[in-house]
C-alpha cells in the first residue's frame, strides 16, 4: 500500500492536535510523533511476503520516509522453523523478500525483525487466516456525474473470517491526442519519419497501485457475503479508462483485531477531523519491542492467504471518457513563419510534415509523445496487440 503508515501518522495526530477545541490534544505514551518505527507487512501462505520498514517522520518532514536499509527480517513458525528474507529494491525503495509460498497452514507464524542496533521487534503469534476466492470484480456506470466506479463481490462459510482486506495492482494503455510519424532534430534543425512503427510515441502503458485502506465487514449481515463494496471511482477525464484499464485485485481475510486496527486507520485518513474518529490510542498494533521499550513502533502484522483475480475494461464500453480539448495547434508555414526551436524549447512537438508546401503542424508535448506520462513497456499480459 502506497500510502504509508509512516506519512500518515503525523496528519493524523496533527489533526487531533487542530481539531481539539479547548486543549490540545496530547497523545498518551507518545512524546513525538517523530523516529516513530513502522513496520508494514503480512505473512502470505501462499504467496511472497513483503515487508517494508521505515521510520516515521516529523510534520516538517511528510514527503520523505526513512527507510531501514540493514535489517534482519524473517517469519518464524510455532516450531521454530525459520523463513529468512532477501533485501531487494522496489520503487527505489528497500524491501523485504520472505518466500512464503508453501508455508502450512495449520501451523502459527510471526514476523520478526532485527534492526542494526540489535533491537528485535516481533508480531503476535498467529494462525493462518484462509481467504475465500473473489466471486467477481466488476463496475457501475453513472452518467449524470459521470463516473465508473470498480467494485468487488466475495463470499465466504458461515465458519470462515467475516473480515476482509483489499488492495489492487492496475495497469492502463493511453494514446497520445496526435500519432505523428515525423520527429524534428533541434540539434540540425530539421525533419524525419519515424524509422519504423515501433518507435512511434503514440501508444503507452502505465501502473499503479491503490493507495487507500480498503476493509469490510460482515459481522452484523444474515450471511457472510460482500456484495458490490465499491474499491474506486473515476471521473471522465481519468486517463485510466481511456483505452484499456486492467486490475489485479487482491482479497484477503483478516482477524477482528486485524480489521478493526486497519478500519480506524480509515477513518482517520479517509474522515480526519471527525468528532467520532479513534484516538491513537485505540490504533494499537501486535508488534513488540523484545529487549527495549523506548521504541515506539507502529503497524499490524495478519497471517493469511490471499485470492487475486484480475479484469480488463475498455473504454469504449465504459463510455465516460471524454478526450480533453487542451491541445491546440500551431501551425508553421510560407504563410505562416515560425521558429521550430523555440517552440521546441517551449514544450512543443512535432505533429506532422508536409513538403511540398513545407508545412509542420506543432503541438504541446504531451499532445503527442505519450512516454511523457508513460512508458512504451507493453505488460506481458496485455490483450491488445498494439506496439
């Protein structure tokens, strides 16, 4: 999940700090909301484990996250048995790999971390929550605002977690307003084609992931069934759904501890301000420090298995999209002289060359060379054929 536990603490308390009307707000047991540990991570039966650990930072400071680039991560079994992870780097950032795919689900686990000044950190002892399968993932068009918004439906046994747990991967291809088959050379001040159709800069790719905590709850239904809990919602000039959008939703189920520590996460980031928020003293984690207590740490650790399904829409179908008109033209010819290279230098490219009449139509950048806002790397799994 993007948006990490670490930047979002001290908005969070900030928050109460500012809302709190005749005296500030003073959290027990939290001098500073600064060089607060955060560890983030479940253990995933059947799948890789990752775990990020970072250090929380001060209000001045929200934008950058400190993280632990030497520690010693790994999941430990009620036995003993020891899952050693491998340091990788992920979105420039360093990560925590623990194969955990053939873990058996019978047994408890726990996570535990060594940090480089030999402070071990661990989570509660748990049992393997089992995760139902996602029974679709589909989405609802509104007109009037417009908007499309994605949504997922799940069962699971009366016996089975009544608490769930979603994130997604999505991928998306976009076309730039122009496909241009000439590049201009502002170094020799001329023009070219394209030396063939896989350099074009009109067809592209991006990712993502969500940001945002997505949790439910069937406690209090006549049966344990999630039935179109909305996951997010696109406006009509979302470039996401102008052409293809995919989302490889992931579904897992949690403990009603788990659930509740991640739904008041929610409500403070997603309702902050709120007189009927939790205190931070109700978003209490299961990680403990082992031989010291002067470190504050923050994150819950859930041990489970997790479904994924995934899903393409076209935008042609979805029908929201609206192609934005902010790419006017400039147009450079005998009748109308110009000078290539300062629009060049002003943001702008080429769009098409005609000779005779000598003729360049110019446009603003992103009009027309999509690899400004993306990349011409095609997933593997893409169900179109463009280049």
């Amino acid at each position: 999940m993007k948006k990490r536990i670490s930047l979002l603490l001290p908005v969070i308390f900030a928050t109460l700090f500012v809302v709190s009307c005749i005296t500030p707000f003073e959290p027990k047991g939290v001098d500073s909301i600064d060089n607060m540990l955060v560890i983030e991570g479940d253990i995933i039966a059947n799948d890789t484990t990752i775990v990020t650990v970072s250090y929380s930072q001060s209000l001045s400071n929200t934008k950058t996250i400190s993280y632990v680039t030497n520690a010693t991560v790994w999941v430990e079994s009620e036995t003993g048995t020891k899952y050693t992870a491998t340091a990788a780097t992920r979105d420039g950032h360093r990560i925590y790999k623990i194969n955990t795919l053939t873990l058996d689900v019978t047994k408890k686990y726990k996570l535990c971390v060594t940090l480089n000044s030999g402070n071990r950190i661990e989570s509660d002892m748990m049992s393997v929550q089992i995760t139902p399968p996602i029974d679709s993932v589909g989405y609802k068009v509104n007109m009037d605002v417009p908007n499309v918004t994605f949504y997922v439906n799940t069962h699971g046994t009366e016996s089975s977690s009544k608490y769930y747990k979603w994130s997604y991967n999505e991928d998306w291809e976009f076309h730039s307003k122009f496909l241009s088959n000439v590049y201009y050379n502002r170094v020799t001040n001329t023009y070219d084609y394209l030396p063939s159709w896989s350099d074009n800069r009109y067809y592209c790719w991006n990712k993502a992931s969500s940001t945002k905590i997505i949790v439910a709850s069937t406690e209090n239904f006549a049966e344990n069934r999630i039935h179109q809990k909305e996951l997010v919602s696109m406006g009509h000039d979302d470039i996401r759904i102008s052409y293809v959008y995919s989302m490889e939703l992931i579904q897992q189920s949690l403990t009603k501890e788990g659930y509740q520590y991640w739904e008041n996460i929610r409500k403070i980031s997603d309702d902050i301000g709120g007189i009927f928020a939790p205190q931070p003293s109700e978003i209490k984690g299961n990680l403990k420090s082992i031989n010291t207590e002067d470190q504050t740490i923050i994150g819950y650790i859930s041990a489970s298995t997790v479904n994924k399904k995934r899903i393409f829409a076209y935008g042609q179908l979805i029908g929201v999209y609206d192609v934005p008109q902010t790419c006017e033209t400039v147009v450079i010819n005998p009748d109308n002289p110009g000078n290539p290279k300062l629009l060049w230098d002003d943001g702008y490219d080429i769009v098409s060359w005609s000779f005779p009449p000598d003729e360049t139509i110019w446009a603003p950048v992103a009009c027309v060379d999509c690899r400004k806002t993306g990349t011409k790397k095609k997933p593997s799994f893409w169900p179109t054929s463009d280049i």
